[in-house]
C-alpha cells in the first residue's frame, strides 16, 4: 500500500513540472513572437500603450481586426 502512496506523488510531481515547463515554453513563444520592429499586413494602429514588465519599454498595441490578433510594437 506503501509503494502506492510512494508511485502516485512521484507520477504527480513529475506531471506537474511537465505541465508548468510545457506552459512556460508556450506562453515565452507565444508573447516573444508578437513584437517588433515592421508591423505586418492587416495590423491597424490603437490607442493602447503598456509597458512590458520584463524589460519596462513602452510598447504601442497594433491589432488585426481580421484573426483577433494582437502585436506589440516598440515605441521610441
């Protein structure tokens, strides 16, 4: 029964660092490939500004109406 306890924490450990290595994998890809310098085809300019918290540049939100997309360009 011991042995049970023992396999079921370890199964469960190792899934959650896949799960959270996996997610911070993801999310890293997904924000790092969003913004730039050339702002591609269909991306309209608003009015947003916010400020990335990792580097604290201002960065300027251009958004494409047609997939909902957002991309983040720097602003000088």
């Amino acid at each position: 029964m011991v042995n049970i306890i023992i396999i079921y924490y370890v199964v469960m450990s190792v899934g959650i660092l896949i799960l959270a290595l996996l997610s911070w994998l993801i999310w890293d890809k997904r924000f790092r490939n969003r913004h730039g310098q050339d702002v591609p085809n269909g991306f309209i300019r608003t009015d947003e500004i916010m400020v990335d918290p990792t580097t604290n540049k201002k960065l300027r939100v251009y958004y494409n109406r047609n997939t909902g997309q957002r991309f983040y360009k720097e602003e000088k």
